[in-house]
C-alpha cells in the first residue's frame, strides 16, 4: 500500500525525466529542500515487472549517485558496443584454449 502511495506521490510531484534505456523503464530526478540544504533524489520506473537486475551499469551508477550526469544515447551506444565486443573476445579466446587442449590430448601420446 505504501508503495503504490508512493508511486501516486511521485507522479504527482516535481519531477524531471532524466532519460530512458532500450527497455523503456524512465528515469526521474526531484530537487528538494532537506533542512535547509538542496538533495537529489533519483529513482527509475520500471516498465512492466520490476527487476532491478535488468538496469543497465551506467543508470545504475547514476542511481546511486556515482556519477553526477546522466548516461546520453551515445554513450549507452557506445558501451553496448564495447560489451558486445569483449564478448566475442571471450568466446574466441575459449575456442582457441578448446583447440590447444584438444590438439595436446592428441598428440600427447
């Protein structure tokens, strides 16, 4: 109940959409006055069932506050690119391994 009071809450605030990842959850920034001192609060919402596994890093530093502007378009470009490529990295790297063991079984006697 209080999640979904929350949630109504937060639709209704001062709220600025900071961006959006390839899946489509939203990301939201909120300046408050905290006691005479002005906080952000950032949060996501979610598109469809929340699974906090499924953010990309770069939101998920920003979220935390590891890094004070937002992930852009490009950059997230760019870092799904660079992922993708240590990925085939990582598999030809393994052929290889597979391909020496497998000649060392073979000829080791």
């Amino acid at each position: 109940m209080s999640k979904l009071l929350a949630r109504i809450a937060g639709y209704l605030s001062n709220r600025t959409l900071v961006g959006v990842d390839k899946v489509g959850n939203r990301y939201f920034t909120r300046t408050k006055e905290i006691d005479g001192i002005m906080k952000e609060k950032r949060w996501v919402v979610f598109k469809g069932e929340e699974d906090p596994t499924s953010l990309p890093v770069e939101w998920i530093c920003w979220l935390n506050g590891q890094r004070k502007r937002a992930p852009t378009p490009e950059e997230l470009i760019e870092m799904e690119a660079r992922r993708e490529l240590v990925k085939q990295n990582v598999a030809r790297k393994l052929l290889v391994e597979l391909y020496r063991s497998f000649c060392f079984f073979l000829f080791s006697g």
